[in-house]
C-alpha cells in the first residue's frame, strides 16, 4: 500500500509547482504490478489555501495522472484536511467537495461509499488472501461523521481496517508520537473499542513519529505519523511504501521520492540528492502483522477440517500412521508402553509403543496440538531425555513389511514435527525417525560409523535435521542438512528420492545442503522401522523431545502437491 502525506506548498496559489506530485502518482501507476500496489491512500492537505484554482489544478493532476475505471488503474483515496477546508465535516459545499468529493470514486472500484456530507469515504480491497478495509476521513468529524464512520466499522465485523486522517498523533523531536487533542477524542469515541482497527495514518503535524497504542482487546494499534512539506521541495513528492509480508509476518515500510528518483544522477543537486531516499528508523522500519493471531479477536483464522486416512492413501503409500484414534482424546492422557497404533493403509506396518532406558510412564503421551494442515488433528508428545538416556519409541513388529522394503524406485518419506518453547536441556541428535540395526551389516563401510542405522532422521544441537542414508546400492553416505528448525512451531518434513537422488523438503521448499551422490534403495536389514528415536549399534539412547504428528511413507518420489500438507492432498491424485 502507498500512502501520500501533504502536498500543500506544491499547489500553493501562484506558485504552484505540483511536477513532483505528478512523477510520485505516475510512478505508483506505472509500477503497481511490478511493486504489488493494490491501494493508494492520500492524507488530506492536497492545497494550501483550499481555493477554487488550487484545487482545480489539484483535481486535474490526480485526474491525468490517476485516471480511475480501468482494469489497470491504482484504486486511491483522498481526505479533507485543515487547509483544504475548515470547520467540521458538516460545512457543506466547498471546493474541495465539488472536486474530491464522492462523485470522483464512483468508477474506483474499491470504493463501496460515503457519509451524508460527502466528506468521509471508506474502500474495500483485496491482497493477501483477504479482504481490508480503509476508512479515508475527514479533518474534523462531527458527532454525526462519527456515527457514520463506527456503522461502517460495526457493519463489516470481520474485516481489518486502516484508518486514514489528516490529524491523529503527533510526534517530538524524537519522533516518539502521542495523540493529539481531536486524536484522542476520536481513539475514545471510535477506535479503541473498535479491536478491527490496527493501523492509523495521518499528515499534518511534523516531524514525522509513530507510537504503538493498545486497544480495549488489549492487542497493538500502531499510530504513524507520516509528512514531508517542511523538507526540501515542499517534500518532493515523497511517498510512503507499506509492503505487507504475511508470510514473514512483518510490514516493511520504506520512503521515497520518485520525482527526485527519476532524475539522472549526475544531474541532481545536492539536496536532491540527500531527499532521494528517507532511511532514518523513524522513515525505514518494519513492524510485527501476523493476521491468525492479530485479527483472531474478529476474524478467527479457518483452521482446515481433519482428512479422513483414506484421503491421503494411494496405491504408492507404504505405511500411514496417525494419533487420532490413539489414546481417550484427553489432553496429556498416557500412552502406555504396548498401546498399538495402527497402520492405515491395512499393509500391517502397525507399531507399538515402548518406553527406553530410564524414561518413566509420562514419556508418551497424547495431545490434541498439531500442524494447520496435516490431515489428523492429534499428536503424541515424546519427553526424551539424556544423562540418563530415556524416551519412548514407536516400532513395527518383526514381520511388518516396511522393515524389509528397499524402495529401490524411489521413496518419500514424510513427518510433521514439533519442538517446545522453550527447548529445556541436551537433546543433541535426537531421532526423530529410523530403521533400526546397523549398516555395517549391511556391508557399509563409507559413513561416519558402520553402528548407526542404515536411515534415520535426527535433531542435530543446532536444532537442524540431518537425513543419514545407506542406499541399497553403492557403498555410499549421502547425507542432507536443513536449516534450524523453530521451537514453538510445527513443522513438515518430506525426504523424496527418485532412484537417483535424495531431496529434503521443509515446509514445502527444498533446502540447499542436499548431496549430489547416488541414492538408490535403503539399505533395509529387515528390522523394525522407528518413531521417536534413533539407535547405536542397535541400542537406543535418548528418546524425541516435542510432538511428532502423522508420519506416511510412499513407494515413490511424491511432488510437493502431494505432500500430506497440501490442502488439495486426495487418494485421486496420480
């Protein structure tokens, strides 16, 4: 999202200069693909005087330069402030309303409508995945703006909302921002209790500043106050620029000029120069989002409903086990040694739970936590240990057929994980997964000892996986590495080799440290496959620390698509 403070000395009666603004709105059209520009908000003080030429020749740059109606056009807002009009919203006809009132938003597509007087509009847009609304208001709202603006807000509940003013806080020499008298009589009247609203953004005062406010829901409603005119060139057209990283959960904000921008170098002056870009931490900074735990309070995040087993077995898969159907679905309930868990393909790879070394009765047990998108909405919590070495594993039996496949046309292997947080103690290497016996057996002789499993899955000290295999073919160590894995959150493994070679997924991307050696098979000893621990010379030490969910094992290499954390995941897909 752009966001355009004042611009009143550039459209200053006869000495009206608005080239800048002109360049900054030509930009933000010609760029909004390339940029991911969805929405353009104004902040009121468009003129100096508020005059008929004045806003004439405002209104005519905004209308060449933003024309609205077409498929590629920047959907925008534009807001009254002090020296566009005066008095409150119930003034009447001015210049500004004949020029910038609701009549120029009708072809906008955003725009969805205005209050009675015409000085206050809001706008609904898309990006993200979601729906946000912009609330665009006047200088100075009347009790009755007011009104109108909470029935806007209490009619559409669920959805986000940026509020945009011309004065809301303003800020000290340290840009440490605070609400203004008019602030914090609207933040009393209509935004504190008002927990959709999460973002404020208002010219008019300088220096520029922020705050973090906290609402009646007691969640951050971050206040930012953005305006250049007292710099050079009346502030050159300076534009802000809001990206929205959900993903990463943060919202990078940046400051530029794009007139000064567009001018070549060697040609700029030195103030020219020193305006381009703004990089103080007050015009360059991030800022937390994230929208499942921000927007929960109104719009609670839709969780995916459980897949049944048989949505995600193929004729490719090996073995399937899930939590679900394990334990009384209490919360922390035991799972005893020798509680089965069953193999949902019915291929009898069934495994049964046993405590190791000195682990006590509580090292298993069963909780309802798990991965947004993994088919069953259970666990089991692993409470390995070291010093003394203890846990729980999960094994196939002696004659389960997983322990003797050597998927020597490719496999891929798949488990959702989590760590706790905090991460208590030493669990360094740490199984997650494994095939139990020795490779030496085998006739491994090339890894880092001939008494580690022929494949295993680990928790290195760093908290980074490592994927040991001993193919069936070649006297080889091929060996992956992921990056760190983040305590407190789920996450899903898939290890997918096409006969050839072994590729590591996290969280559906490939990681780098994946070994060009041959991989075909795994050199398999016909003994049981493992969850929860990994062994030595045939001996299993600590135990897993944190959750392990569904765990599925195919016959061939899968795609991405296909993994069991893909929404789309279904036994119909080939």
């Amino acid at each position: 999202m752009a966001v355009l403070p004042d611009t009143q000395y550039l459209f200053d009666a006869d000495s009206a200069e608005p080239t800048p603004v002109r360049a900054t709105l030509r930009w933000l059209r010609e760029n909004r693909t390339a940029q991911n520009i969805v929405f353009l908000a104004q902040l009121g003080d468009l003129t100096e005087h508020g005059s008929d030429a004045e806003i004439a020749l405002a209104a005519q740059v905004w209308a060449e330069e933003m024309p609205t109606g077409g498929r590629e056009d920047l959907p925008y807002s534009v807001l009254a402030g002090n020296h566009d009009v005066s008095g409150d919203d119930q003034r009447g006809s001015t210049p500004y309303l004949e020029h910038f009132g609701p009549d120029r938003f009708r072809d906008v597509p955003t725009f969805r409508g205005a209050s009675p007087d015409g000085y206050h509009t809001f706008h609904v847009f898309r990006a993200g995945g979601r729906e946000w609304l912009l609330l665009a208001m006047d200088w100075r709202a009347s009790e009755r703006g007011t009104a109108w603006a909470a029935g806007v807000l209490d009619a559409h509940p669920t959805l986000p909302v940026i509020l945009t003013t011309h004065d809301l806080v303003a800020a000290d020499d340290t840009g440490t921002a605070s609400l203004s008298e008019y602030g914090a009589m609207l933040w009393q009247d209509l935004l504190r209790g008002r927990d959709q609203v999460f973002l404020t953004l208002n010219g008019h005062f300088w220096p520029v500043g922020r705050t973090v406010l906290v609402n009646d829901a007691g969640h951050e409603v971050h206040a930012h106050l953005t305006n250049y005119q007292d710099q050079y060139y009346g502030g050159s057209g300076t534009v802000r620029l809001y990206h929205f990283d959900l993903a990463r959960g943060v919202v990078d904000v940046e400051t530029i000029s794009p007139w000064l921008l567009s001018i070549p170098e060697e040609e700029r002056s030195p103030l020219q120069q020193q305006a381009l870009e703004r990089s103080t931490d007050l015009d360059r900074f991030s800022f937390d989002l994230v929208p499942t735990e921000r927007f929960a309070g109104f719009a609670p995040p839709v969780v995916p409903q459980p897949r049944p087993a048989e949505a995600v077995i193929t004729a490719d898969t090996a073995a399937y086990w899930r939590f679900d159907e394990t334990g009384d679905g209490v919360e922390g309930a035991v799972v005893g040694a020798g509680s089965v868990v069953r193999d949902q393909t019915g291929n009898g790879n069934d495994v049964t739970a046993r405590l190791i070394g000195t682990a006590g009765a509580g090292a298993l047990t069963w909780s309802r936590d798990h991965h947004d998108d993994a088919p069953a909405h259970a666990s089991l919590r692993f409470d390995g240990h070291k010093d003394p070495d203890g846990g729980a594993v999960l094994e196939t039996g002696p004659d389960a057929p997983v322990n003797s496949e050597q998927f020597l046309d490719g496999f891929t292997i798949e488990v959702f994980l989590k760590l706790p947080d905090p991460f208590v103690g030493d669990h360094a290497w740490m199984g997650v997964l494994s095939w139990e016996g020795n490779n030496g057996d085998a006739g491994k002789t090339s890894g880092y000892t001939t008494e580690e499993p022929s494949c295993s899955l680990n928790v290195t000290s760093e908290w980074f996986l490592q994927f040991v295999l001993y193919p069936s073919v070649d006297d080889v160590n091929p060996t992956s590495w992921t990056h760190a894995l983040t305590p407190g959150r789920w996450t899903h493994v898939a290890i997918v080799n096409d006969g050839e070679h072994t590729v590591v997924f996290v969280d559906g991307s490939r990681i780098a440290r994946n070994p060009s050696q041959r991989a075909r098979g795994i050199a398999t000893l016909g003994k049981p496959f493992a969850i929860g621990a990994t062994q030595s010379d045939e001996q299993f030490g600590q135990g897993f620390y944190g959750w392990i969910g569904d765990v599925r094992i195919s016959s061939r290499a899968l795609e991405v698509p296909d993994f069991l954390s893909a929404p789309g995941t279904s036994a119909g897909r080939s």
